[in-house]
C-alpha cells in the first residue's frame, strides 16, 4: 500500500510508521515541558476555582448544621418547657381536684351530720309525742278502768244487797281495793 492509497482511505497517518510518539525517547522533554505546563494550569484553575466553590459549599453545609442544630436546640427548650407546663398544669389542676373533692366531702359530711341530727330531733319529738299520748292513754285507760269499777262496785252491790250506793263511795272502795 502506497502513501496516496493510505491517505485516499481516510487516515491522516503517514504510510510510514514510526512507533507511538509518547515512546519515542526524543518526544520525552517536549512531553515533560506540556505535563509541567497542564499541571500547573490544572493546579492553578483547581486551586482559584474548584477549591473556593468546594471550600464555600463547606461552609454553607456547615452554617446550615450549625442553624439547625441551634433551631433542634430552641425545639428542645420548648418541648420542655411545653411538658414542665402540662406537668405543673396537670399538678395545679390534680390539686384543685383534691380542693374540690374534700370541699364537696366536708359539705357532704356536714349537711349528713346535720340532716342527722335534724332526722334525731324530729324522732325525739315524734317519740315524746308519741310517749305522750301513751302516757295520756294509760291515764285516760286507768281512769276508764276506775270508773268501770266503780260503775261494777255499784252495780254488784245493788244487786247483792238491792241496796244503792252513792258513786263516791264506790270511787274509795275501789281506791282501798287498788291498793
């Protein structure tokens, strides 16, 4: 193959190779100087550029950590301050609640006493009524009991004797007969 023939293929080879230029020993301080030049250029464009960005994403990563660290921080103080609330309103309202139930229980105990002793007072004069009227019953039951006797002490006399006596003195017969 020919020259003209290999450039009419379409590669811009010469048809005579000489070896890969990075291999050849002669290319080797052109090579270096361009490896030098890209380097620095690399480190320069890295260092002015790329480092800053990356340096700057840093401390925004950073500031936006140390932010919400402090906004967990402030959530923290008022979830605690929020449940020491609820505590000391759930004591506070436990408290009224006792206050209230021995309020309601010392009234309770109170009106039961008095009611009680109302109900007692009530049974005292309904048993002294009561007492009463027995006792005025007795009197009233001896006196029926006395006259009857005596009405008998009449009648049994009048019809033993056929003789009549006069009512007082069956009334002191039936009182020496009593007792």
């Amino acid at each position: 193959m020919t020259a003209t023939e290999h450039i009419s293929a379409g590669t811009s080879q010469p048809a005579n190779p000489t070896g890969f230029p990075p291999f050849k020993t002669g290319t080797y301080p052109s090579q270096i100087f361009w490896l030098v030049i890209t380097f620095a250029v690399l480190l320069i464009v890295m260092w002015r550029v790329v480092v800053p960005r990356i340096g700057g994403t840093i401390a925004e990563r950073k500031a936006r950590i140390a932010q919400e660290l402090a906004t967990a921080e402030d959530d923290r103080k008022q979830a605690e301050t929020a449940w020491s609330t609820y505590q000391n309103t759930l004591v506070e309202a436990r408290q009224r609640a006792r206050t209230v139930i021995d309020e309601n229980r010392a009234r309770v105990s109170s009106e039961s006493e008095r009611a009680e002793g109302e109900a007692d007072k009530a049974a005292q004069a309904e048993i002294a009524q009561a007492e009463a009227r027995l006792a005025q019953l007795r009197k009233d039951a001896q006196q029926n009991v006395l006259a009857a006797a005596q009405e008998a002490a009449v009648q049994i006399v009048a019809r033993l004797t056929g003789q009549t006596i006069p009512a007082d003195e069956a009334a002191r017969a039936v009182r020496e007969a009593r007792g």
